[in-house]
C-alpha cells in the first residue's frame, strides 16, 4: 500500500489488534505521515492537535453531511430529516437550534439528583462484595436510565433498545460490518410508537418538548418537527447518550485502577473529579475517530487531497499529541488542558454537559463505596466497534 511519506506504518480503524492500542500506531502517524493514506479502504487521515482542530472547524470544507463514520460514508448513505451528526449548515444550524432550547446545560445539570439516584439504585446492593463490573453493573445501567428517562421510554424497553443499539454499532470477531450496518437503516421505526404514545399523553420530558417545539425551517415556515424527525432525533439521542457515557464510565475504571496513587488522591479529595474527567476524556476518548468528506480540494504537509475523498479526524490522536500535551502519554488528573473529544466547532457534541455529569457522579458514588480497586484483566472484554472505543467488560477487584 501507498502513504504520504517513506514510512512503512500502517492504520486501519477496523483492525483488532490497532485498536487494543492505537496510541503507538498514531504517534508514528504524527511523527512520519501526518498526513497519511489508507489504500485499503482508500481514507487520508490527520493525526496531530494543529491540523485536526481547524479541520473540526471547518465544516465548510470538512463536510458531515454524508456520514462521520468512514463505513456510512462509502456506502452513500441518505440520512433522515433531524439527523444532525450527519447534517451540514443550513439545515443543521436549524435542527441545532432547536436541540440546544430542549437539551441545554442547565436542563442537562437538573438531572444531577435522577442519576444519583439511579446510580445507587446499581452500586448499593453490591456494598460488602468482592468485586463488581464497571460495565456491566454500572456503564450499561446508569446512562440508558438516565436516556430513557429524558425521552419517556418506558424501563421494561429500555435494556431491548440499548441491545439494539449496541448491535448495530458492534463489529464482528474479523472486523467485518454487521448486517445492520450494511443495510442504511437510520429510522428505527421502533422508537416511533414512543413518538406516537406522547403525543397523544404528553409529558414534561425531552420527547414531549421535541413533539412541541416550534422552529422557522430553511423556507422561513414556522413549525414544529415532523414525526419522522422526532423519531429520528430519539434515535440519535438514544444512542448517543448510552454508548459514549458508557464508554466514559469503563474507561475511568481502567484507568484508574491502572493509576492507584491518582485514585488514592481523588478517593481523599472528591473536588478533584471534575478536572479528572477531563483528563479522563483527554486521555481516553470514548469518540476516537471523525469522519469528513472534502468539499474541495485541500493540501496538508506539502501534498493536495482532492476534493470528494475522505478524511478522517483522529481527535483521540490529537489528544495525545506532545506538540500540544507536555508528557502527552500520562494520564495527570491535575492537567489543564482543552481536548477534542467532544468535538469542536458547530459539531460540538450536544450531549457534552450531560457526559460531563454522568461521568462525574458515576465516579463520586463509585469512590463513596468502593475507594480503591484493582482491574480482573482475565475477565476484562474490550468492545469491536468502529465508531466508539472502550469495553464491554470491566470487572474489578473491590480492595
């Protein structure tokens, strides 16, 4: 295969082995082919914080409007109205607009006492055991209540849909797409029977206000969504709001438990939490990879991509760039520093202040019970998926 310098190494987002531990792989990216071509799956990659930062900003030229994930962008996938990970300005602005009035930070904030609660729900019975599964027990629990919580789906569905949604995200043992993703189908029409039953039994949930809103559309009409728009939106939500929290919350256990004089610190001080989930976020990006196809042409490092290829953003990469990040590799719950792995730009997630919480109370009530740990590495899974990183089994010992 072909790259962009003399370098021999090589990425594939699909590769088992890479994604164990991409760090390695990326650093030679950075350091030997910044700008780097897969022949394979034909993608041209970015890998350094000062070329991937602008790059997430620039919408105009990065564009999302076909798909950020490498595999739905080559299969020309058309996405439903309301899809706005997949929308680029005008219609996106609009769709944004009106999730930011039903999804801010503060709304997001006021939920604090719900996911302590459900978070307790989880932990308490398991005070005065052995062990427990940072996953199982708490990362795969906690978010999709908190989700189903904010768009009214009932908990007897709730486990149904998450499994739902980790299937369509999840690769098979060789690497391969499942069926799911090979088919297109972004509007689960089994979310629609929860548009339908709130609309006609109106709630003071996310669902309700989504039903509800009025917006001016790209003609200038004043409206409110569509159903197909309403249902592609919980769909989004949906899936969003489990799989990264979820990530976030497994990626804290491994970490931590890989740093217990960090972990000592934070069980002694809990006002450390906050900035050590920035860290966390920095250090482990449970989004790791952006894809972007090029509206025009574009040259980086002395070599010009054309337009129509695609390019992917490698923001977990960014994040450990030591032109950005002093001692980029350690993990410092003391560090100050902006990452990426929320995005940037008018791609920003949406879902970042309800991230933020989860993952800080998650933590709080983990270190009320449980103050140190160590990893079950013989019983540990990690995840195969393309679009997320992280675990979908982390048990630990309780010490």
């Amino acid at each position: 295969m072909s790259v962009t310098s003399p370098s021999d190494v090589y990425y594939d987002p699909y590769d088992s082995e890479i994604d164990t531990d991409p760090y390695p792989v990326w650093k030679r990216m950075r350091d030997e082919a910044p700008l780097y071509y897969n022949e394979k799956h034909d993608f041209w990659a970015l890998t350094r914080y000062e070329d991937v930062e602008p790059a997430l900003g620039d919408w105009n030229t990065y564009r999302s409007g076909e798909g950020t994930v490498l595999e739905f962008v080559k299969q020309g996938i058309t996405f439903p109205p309301g899809a706005i990970l997949f929308e680029d300005p005008p219609i996106h602005d609009l769709h944004r607009k009106l999730l930011i009035r039903v999804f801010s930070p503060r709304a997001m904030n006021a939920l604090e006492e719900k996911v302590r609660g459900y978070c307790a729900h989880t932990l308490d019975p398991l005070v005065g055991a052995d062990r427990f599964d940072f996953i199982e027990d708490l990362g795969a629990q906690m978010p999709m209540r908190t989700i189903g919580f904010l768009l009214g789906i009932p908990e007897e569905d709730q486990v149904a849909l998450r499994d739902q949604i980790d299937d369509g995200l999840r690769l098979s043992a060789d690497g391969t797409l499942s069926d799911y993703q090979r088919s297109g189908d972004f509007s689960p029409e089994s979310f629609g029977d929860y548009v339908d039953w709130r609309a006609k039994h109106p709630s003071d949930d996310l669902m309700t206000q989504l039903l509800n809103a009025e917006f001016e559309d790209e003609n200038g009409k004043v409206r409110k969504l569509t159903r197909e728009q309403v249902v592609t939106v919980a769909f989004l939500l949906a899936g969003a709001g489990n799989e990264t929290t979820t990530r976030l919350i497994g990626w804290t256990g491994k970490v931590l438990g890989e740093n217990p004089d960090q972990l000592r610190e934070l069980a002694a001080d809990r006002s450390l939490i906050p900035n050590a989930i920035e860290e966390l976020l920095r250090y482990e990006a449970p989004s790791p990879v952006q894809a972007r196809k090029l509206s025009r042409d574009v040259t980086h490092h002395g070599q010009t991509v054309e337009a129509g290829q695609i390019m992917l953003l490698l923001n977990a990469s960014a994040n450990r760039d030591e032109r950005r990040f002093p001692d980029a590799d350690r993990f410092d719950i003391h560090r100050s520093a902006r990452h990426l792995s929320f995005g940037y730009g008018i791609h920003h997630c949406l879902g970042a202040a309800l991230a933020r919480l989860e993952g800080r109370v998650a933590l709080d009530e983990v270190l009320k019970r449980f103050p140190s740990w160590e990893v079950d590495w013989d019983n540990a899974v990690q995840a195969r998926t393309s679009t997320v990183r992280g675990w979908e089994k982390l048990p630990v010992f309780i010490r």
